[in-house]
C-alpha cells in the first residue's frame, strides 16, 4: 500500500498519532499508535526520523517495514520500521541508499569507546533506564581485547547493528544505517554508519560511525528539554563489503568479540547541555509536565487548638489561682 503523500514529515506523523488517535490516516501514524509509547518516547521518535527527503514517497510493506522509493522512476531509495521490545524500549531502524535490511544476520561495529568517551557516556545516561548495568568480569582465561573490555565496562549500552545487503552487487554511491533505541523515559541512543561504495586509491574505504546518547525528557509544564546529549564521531579503516562479511553472525546470536579498529584520527567528541525539545505538541505536554505542587498549609489547616489554648466553657468552674508563683 502506497502512502499519497510525497516529501512526507515524521512531525505529521506523530501530530496524526497525537492530535487525532482514531482518526489517523496514514500508515506510519497507524503503526505508531499501536504502539502506545510514552509521550517522551514518541517525541523522541518524532525528532529521529525527522523530515524525509522531497521527491520521496513511501510505501507500506509486511512486517510493519516502510519502503521509500523515488516518486518519478519509484526505484528503491531505502527503508525504516518501528517496533518495541520486552523491556519497554522502542527501536527505529532505517537505511537510506540501495542496500537493505538482511533479517537473518546481524553485526557487531568493531569500535570500542576509550575511558574518556565511556565516562562522557555514563553521565549522560545515569539515573537512566538506558543505562545498562555493569557486566561482571570476565574469566581469567576468557579472550582479551578492545570489545571484550568495552562490553564489561560501565553502562553504555552494547549492541548490534542488522546486516544488510546491497539490493545490486554493482551498485554505486552511499549506504547509511541507524539504528535508535529509546525508553519510556526518554533516554537513549542511536547509532549511525556511512560508507562508500565507491573506493579509489585517493579516497580508501572507510566507515564513518556516529553514536548519540540521550538522557531523559525533562519537563516544567512550560519547556521540555534533555540535559545532555553526547556525540562520538569516528573514522574505521573498513569498507562496507569487509563489514558485512567480517563481523556478522547470525540473528539471534552473539557475535564473537574482535580486535576493534584503531581510528586514524582519534574520536571526535561534543557534549550538549539543556537541549530543547522543539515544538511539543500541547497534547504530550500537558503529559510530560510534573505533577502540581501541594497546596501550602496555613495556621487554619493545621487542626484544632492545641486544649491549653482552648478557652474554658462558660459553665465550667474556674480553677483556683495559685496562691504561690515562685514556682511558675
């Protein structure tokens, strides 16, 4: 089923899923709802698909996957899906270019975060619920290396990318991959990778690797924000091909860890503090804000006179007056 609606935005999508729930008349806001993500997640979902490319159309296809296509020559121009998981987390997954999702294998990213980056990370997320909690050490005689460190360390999440294959072995130009995770609290991360493929000694295979982590929406009934957001940026000396076919496995399995890649460059790191959320629907808001403050309590609300101060009835008799006060 084709969506007729051309250069389509995934604000329109979650003012549909928001502003009209029963009346939503597209399938990405349809989807959407059948979800019924917090409204931190759906702002957060809102933000990552952002607007789609003009000239693009998209189309709905089984296992609730979006296809884009060019609206002249409707070639394959790429693919996203929306779903969640056990733990309440939900998972964007696009691909932009002439590749596309291969379900049956999955890749680790040989890229493992320095102590610097790690801790960056860690602020960013504490108190959240993407944090992950710390794996306990491995065995004296379990393998070493890069990966194997990362994945004991702190609380940045570790994951896996889906493989993917190129819908024409000849084909030319860019492959780009995402893939986001966000909580119910708003918290998260997403990971990008971009490659080439078109290699010339002059411009050698590489794989461009962008992670983000969010900390949780924030709210004071009139703003919203995200305390901080972090960004890794890196360079790894590896082509696409060489990535699909060395470090994926099996859906459903755990890659065995490898050496990671030494970037050439170093990673590239930038901290945000007190971003803004754009353009909060008054809907969501009204959600996201916190609850309002107890009402003060006066003199008047605290309960009766304490009896000592309460003044004796006009048919009780009056007690006696001390006859000696040295005492009082």
């Amino acid at each position: 089923m084709q969506i007729g609606v051309r250069a389509c935005l995934a604000a329109g999508f979650l003012a549909a899923a928001v502003v009209n729930p029963a009346g939503a008349d597209n399938p990405v806001a349809q989807a959407i709802q059948r979800l019924h993500l917090s409204p931190q997640q759906l702002l957060s979902v809102r933000d990552f698909l952002g607007p789609f490319s003009r000239g693009i159309e998209i189309e709905a296809a089984a296992g609730g996957t979006f296809v884009l296509r060019d609206d002249t020559s409707m070639a394959y121009a790429g693919e996203f899906s929306v779903r969640t998981q056990s733990d309440g987390s939900v998972v964007v997954e696009r691909v932009g270019g002439p590749a596309t999702i291969d379900a049956e294998h999955v890749v680790t990213v040989p890229l493992a975060l320095d102590r610097k980056s790690r801790g960056l990370v860690t602020d960013v997320l504490v108190n959240s619920q993407a944090a992950k909690p710390p794996q306990p050490a491995p065995p004296v005689d379990a393998p070493s290396g890069p990966l194997v460190a990362a994945a004991v360390s702190s609380a940045v999440p570790v994951g896996q990318l889906p493989a993917l294959k190129l819908v024409d072995p000849k084909a030319q130009g860019t492959v780009s991959q995402a893939r986001a995770v966000f909580f119910r609290d708003g918290s998260g991360y997403v990971r990008n990778i971009r490659a080439s493929l078109t290699t010339t000694v002059a411009a050698p295979a590489t794989l461009k690797v962008s992670d983000r982590y969010f900390s949780p929406i924030q709210s004071d009934g009139a703003k919203v924000w995200r305390p901080a957001i972090v960004e890794l940026e890196v360079d790894l000396p590896i082509g696409f091909t060489d990535l699909e076919s060395r470090y994926a496995c099996d859906t459903g399995t755990t890659c065995k860890p490898l050496h990671a890649l030494t970037p050439a460059t170093g990673i590239h790191l930038i901290k945000w503090t007190k971003q803004l959320v754009a353009s909060v629907p008054p809907q969501l808001l009204a959600q996201i804000a916190p609850p309002p403050a107890p009402p003060a309590v006066t003199p008047a609300d605290s309960g009766p006179a304490p009896a000592a101060q309460t003044p004796p009835s006009e048919t009780a008799p009056t007690p006696a007056s001390p006859q000696n006060n040295e005492n009082f």
